[in-house]
C-alpha cells in the first residue's frame, strides 16, 4: 500500500514538473519495494525511473554533463527490468501482476530509445555552447530521429508526449544550421517548425514557448535578410518579430529571454543607426546618428545584464568604446544577431511519463484510503488579494470511496471567493456532495481564498469520507503557511472594525460622506458603536447626531474635550445629565435648531488642533420620514459641505426599510459612498453581511463581509 501511495505521489509531482521530488518518491518505492518479498522484482523498474527524474532535473538546471551521465545510467537500468522481468513472468501468478510485468518489458525498450534520444539532445545542447552549430545542427536531427521512431511504433499516449519534441528538435536542427550559415532562409523555417510545436503542445507555457522561439527566428531572419539587402522594411519586420518574441517569453514566464530579445532589438538599432552615419555626408546628421547608437548600445547592454549575459553586455559595451573611438561599428550583424540560449532549453517540453506504473495486488488491500496534498501558487499576498489553493487527494485504497466534506479549510479572515461546481460551501466547511473517488484516481479541487486580515496563517483541512461499507476516515494533509501583508493607504479614517478597514485599504477616506444604509440590527449599531469609539479614544473630534444616547452616555461623560453628542429626543433631560459637550434638542422637527447647534459646537473646537474629525448621523430616517426627499436633501446639501469644510470625515446611517425608493435614492445620491448591511442565508440560518456599495475615486474590496456580532464585540473590547 505505502509503495503504490509513493508511486501515485512522484505521478503528480512529475506532472507538476516537479523531477527532484519525484525522483525522491520513486526511490521510496523502490526501496520499499526492494523489503517485499511479493513485488522485490519491481525494484529496479522504479529505480530505473527516479535516475529519469534526476536527468530530467538536472537537464532543466542546464547541468548538461549530469544529465547525460543520469541517463544513461537509466538505459543500464531499464535493460536490468526487462532482464529481471523475463526471470520472474514464469512465477508471477496473479493475472494483473502478469499483465503488468509484460508491459513493463514491453516499455523497458522505448523508455531505453527515449533516454538514447535525450542524450543526443543534451549532447547538442553541449555543442551549441560550444559555438559548434553545425555539428549541434547534426544532433539535434539525430535527436528527431530517434523520437520519430518511437511515436510510429508506442501507444497514443507515448506519441501525444513525443511529437511536440520532434518539432522541437526540428526546430533547433534548422536553427542551429541557419546560426552556421546566416542563412534567413533557414531561420524561417525553424520558425514554421516551432509553430508547428506550438500547435502540439500540451500545455500553455510550452505553447508560449514555442511561439517565441518562432517569432525570435522570424525576426532573425528579418535581421540576416536586411544585411544582405539593406531594405528598411526588413529592419521593420526585425523589431516587429523581435519585440512580440519579448512578449511571449515574458508570457511564459522566462524574463531573461525577454531581457535577451530586447537587448538584441536594441543591440540591432544600433548597428542600424552606425549604418546609416557611415553613409550621411551632413556632419551634423552623422553625429546625431553616432550618439542615438551610442545611446542604444547602453540600454542594450543593461538588458543584456538583466538577461544574465553579462558577456554579451561586456561584448556592446567594447562597440560602444570602439564607437567613440573610431566612430565605426566594427562588426557585421550577423555576429550580433543570435537566438538566445533558452531557445534549445529543454525547459520548453513535456516528458515522458510513467503510464504502465499501476498499482497490482489490490486485493491484499482491506480498506479505502487517501493521500493528499496542497499546493500553494503564493506564499506571501496582500490584504484583499486572493490566494490560489489546489488540493489533490488519490485515493490509494483498493475500494471506491466518497468524499463527504472538507473542514477547516478557511482560515479565519479569508473569504472563499472561487471553488468547483459540484462543491458546496457550508459555513465553516466544503461539502463535497458525495463525490465518487474510484481506486488509484485523483481528485483535483482548485479553491480561491481571499485574505482579510493580516498576519501568518495555516492552512491544515480536514478530508472526511466513507468507503463503500459505511466505515468514516479522515485525512489531514501536510499543511501549509500563508503570509498575508497589510495594506493601508494614506489619509484613510479607521472605522474601528477591523474587517472592514481592510476592504477599504485602512478605512474610510478622510473628509469624505459616506452613508451606511442598513435595517435595525445589532450588526449595525455594533459598527456606528465601533466608529465612535475609535474617534474618542484616539483623541479625534467627534460628532454623533441621534435620537437615542443608548451606550454613548459613558463616552460623553468620559472624553468631554472631544466626544461632542447631539440628542433629538424631548426626553433627552433624562435620558443623559447636562455636559458641556452635550446639546439637547427637542427632537428633529426643527432642522434649524441642529443646525445651531453644531455652529455652537464648531465654535468651541480649538482651531491650532490639527488631525482627522469624525461625524456620525443617525438621525437619516427619522429626518426623511419628518421632512421627505426634498427638505431632507436641502439640508443635508449644507451640512455635508459645512462637515467636510471642518475636515470632519462623516458616516451617515439610514433605515432603507423605512423609505419607498425614491425617496433613498434622492439621499444616497448626496453620498460619495455607501456601505450596506443586508440579510441572506449563511449556512446554518440567515446572517448579515456588509457590502461596500460605491466609494468614489477610491480603492476598495468588493467583496462581502460576514457579519459576526460574537467577532465585533470581542474586537471592540
């Protein structure tokens, strides 16, 4: 069980193009196969395959040499399993383990001509870093050959994973003879061969690949056809091609073969322009072209560092002292214009894969199992970035089991914003609907969390699931860490809830209105409650205009030289002792009378008291519901202004509820933002959520907030 666990995981690292771990795990099976006295002949086979994985590794890290010499030790290897195999088919019993071992031999042959052709490749690898392109021309159609071979005789499968690579090698067979003859004709084959790789490729960044290496030999053949004929629309197509190769490496996610193809194009300019003086007779002409190449030619060479070719940079930087010496570019351009190294990287294809490995003996296996694995895309994002999670569970086991849930697979302050389908979210947990997980299948779950709050989090979920008889598991894979920043933008006004002053990038925008709409609820006043205290206790001048003191008593009386509170209530005399910052009102008939007020107020504010202010009125509703649409906003259109004139930042809150809709929109339209509280189901039972609405000009989440009164009391404590 544990061998065909370890063999089912250097499966999916080989297909993430993960050689080293994979090569790890193939030798776990292997030794672990080796203590079996049922499967010790199956040894060899999987050692055979982590010296593949290694040579597939150290070929990607350029390590040539190595490369050559692990595969050949897999050829020895593979020519060992089907030796060993041959021995063994007479004893072996089993139908399946027989079945397995006859494929097995049958592979053992293409998988030596595989490791044959890829030594031939890296051996033209070698030569081409050697300068020696003809000879590197002749290997890589060796290279194409052999692969040839095995896509005409193997499975569909072996084929698919083969064709791509005999373009390839194609490809950089006409390359590498072009690069030896500047012949353009040449490069503009190679060019129609890597589009063809292009089209048979089996996956996008080797489809990136391939459409670069096409383009950087379309514009090499400009470049060649152009010193030959010195016509103008071939130095055109050359920047052309040139520039849309730095695209598509970039795309594909190699930056120093975009730096190269840039520092190239900037490289040709150059000799352009140098061109172009030699055959000036104005003087004046002459020296401006001398300084534009000059000019280019150091761009060029700070490209060519970037791209991690500090020789060719030290190549321009000797033109460029040969320029000014002698005002001549001393070199043709077919010693300028190469294809970049990245162009014959067998970083650009798919390998073969282990499709005969499976799993036999299964019978001896009593019960359903998994093994699982998460996979980070970042390990460090922003506030209100989303962090992609991919979740992989084999099932290992010789029975079909069920995927019931997956638990604690949010951290607190995430939101889970994209999953598959048949999932769904349940509160704290993923129901997986009772997906079917068949024996040795895997399972993929693409998930998209986005991040709230700042800080280090784990991420360590649970999968419960049942086999066919009924019986509950669970597995926990290796968990994972996530770093998630924080970001605050300047002149933001805390609102004292955490959460949100996140979706808003460090809360509201200072001096603006904004509006908070939302039914009566204990969410809502918990946040009216949170901006309030935020402001006295950090020493702010704050205003809060209502009909109700409720819990604002203890601020009134606790910081009276900044907590101003305005109360519309003909019960306000005993509702709140009189307090020099408190101003009793009869209530909100007389919109006059709060005006006066708040001109009291603003008059006993110290003026030489710099910082933020804060307002909050309440009384929006009652106001409305008094006054209706037109009065309401004609007093609002004067106070708002007179509020933010005073550097007053101000949350306005009203009961949409209360109001037909005609009458909310001729308010809201007064705002330059809304937030908005709301009921909708959440799991088990209805929950409020908050919602940024609109904030003019400025950066926000629009993402949803859950409401937890439990998380807004405690954090306000």
């Amino acid at each position: 069980m544990k061998a065909w666990s370890e063999v089912e995981t250097a499966k999916l690292a080989h297909k993430n193009e993960e050689y080293a771990i994979a090569m790890e795990h193939y030798e776990k099976t292997a030794n672990l196969l080796k203590k079996s006295k049922l499967w010790s002949y199956l040894s060899s086979n999987f050692h055979a395959w982590s010296l593949l994985e290694q040579a597939e590794d150290l070929s990607r890290k350029e390590s040539c040499t190595k490369s050559i010499e692990a595969f050949k030790k897999a050829i020895e290897l593979f020519r060992e399993v089907k030796r060993t195999l041959r021995i063994e088919l007479d004893r072996i019993e089993k139908a399946d383990e027989k079945d397995l071992a006859e494929r097995l031999i049958e592979a053992s042959d293409t998988r030596g001509k595989y490791c044959l052709g890829r030594i031939t490749l890296e051996e033209a690898k070698i030569l081409d870093k050697q300068g020696d392109h003809t000879a590197s021309s002749q290997k890589y159609g060796s290279a194409a050959e052999t692969f040839q071979k095995i896509a005409k005789v193997e499975s569909e499968q072996t084929c698919k994973e083969v064709e791509p690579l005999i373009y390839l090698c194609r490809a950089w067979q006409k390359m590498m003879m072009a690069e030896a003859r500047a012949s353009p004709i040449m490069y503009e084959e190679a060019a129609e061969l890597f589009k063809q790789a292009n089209e048979h490729a089996l996956n996008q960044p080797t489809s990136l690949l391939a459409l670069a290496h096409s383009s950087f030999c379309k514009a090499l053949e400009a470049g060649t056809e152009f010193e030959i004929t010195r016509v103008m629309t071939m130095h055109s197509a050359t920047k052309k091609h040139m520039e849309a190769a730095a695209n598509y490496y970039l795309k594909a996610g190699f930056e120093t073969a975009s730096e190269y193809a840039k520092a190239t194009q900037r490289l040709f300019d150059a000799y352009v322009y140098m061109d172009n003086a030699k055959r000036e007779t104005d003087p004046e002409k002459e020296a401006r072209y001398h300084m534009m190449a000059e000019k280019v030619l150091q761009i060029s060479a700070g490209s060519f560092m970037k791209a991690k070719h500090p020789e060719k940079a030290e190549q321009v930087q000797r033109l460029l002292e040969k320029i000014r010496e002698e005002r001549e570019l001393a070199v043709s351009l077919s010693e300028i214009l190469h294809a970049p190294p990245i162009t014959s990287s067998t970083a650009s294809f798919v390998t073969l894969t282990p499709s005969e490995e499976r799993a036999v003996g299964l019978e001896r296996f009593e019960h359903a199992d998994i093994q699982a694995k998460l996979i980070q895309h970042e390990k460090e994002i922003r506030v209100g970035e989303d962090l992609n999670l991919e979740m992989q569970i084999v099932n290992v086991g010789k029975e079909a089991l069920t995927l019931v849930k997956v638990e604690d697979i949010l951290p607190s302050g995430f939101q889970l914003v994209g999953k598959p389908e048949y999932c769904h979210f349940e509160d704290t947990y993923l129901d997986m609907k009772g997906k079917r997980l068949d024996p040795l299948k895997t399972e993929e779950i693409g998930l998209i969390l986005r991040s709230f709050d700042k800080g280090t989090f784990e991420i360590s979920p649970r999968i419960n699931y049942v086999d066919d008889t009924g019986h509950k598991m669970f597995r926990r894979p290796e968990p994972v860490t996530i770093n998630v920043l924080e970001v605050v933008l300047p002149g933001r006004i805390t609102t004292g809830y955490a959460d949100l002053d996140n979706s808003l990038f460090g809360g509201i925008p200072e001096n603006y209105a904004v509006i908070l709409t939302s039914p009566s609820c204990d969410e809502r006043d918990l946040l009216i409650k949170r901006f309030l205290e935020a402001g006295a206790k950090e020493g702010q001048i704050t205003f809060y205009i209502t009909i109700e003191a409720g819990g604002m008593r203890a601020l009134a009386e606790e910081f009276q030289s900044n907590f101003y509170l305005f109360i519309c209530n003909p019960r306000a005399d005993i509702m709140i002792k009189s307090l020099p910052n408190v101003f009793k009102l009869k209530g909100t008939e007389n919109l006059t009378d709060i005006d006066i007020a708040l001109t009291k107020a603003f008059r006993t504010l110290d003026a030489s008291v710099s910082g933020p202010r804060r307002a909050c009125i309440e009384i929006i509703s009652d106001v409305l519901l008094q006054h209706h649409a037109v009065t309401t906003r004609k007093w609002l259109t004067g106070l708002l202004p007179e509020l933010r004139s005073k550097g007053f930042t101000t949350l306005a809150v009203m009961n949409p509820q209360m109001h037909p809709s005609e009458e909310i929109h001729a308010i809201l339209g007064l705002f330059k933002g809304e937030l908005n509280i709301y009921e909708k189901e959440a799991g088990k039972g209805l929950g409020k959520f908050l919602k940024i609405r609109k904030m003019y000009n400025q950066r926000y989440l629009e993402s949803e907030l859950y409401l937890r009164k439990e998380k807004q009391r405690q954090e306000r404590k």
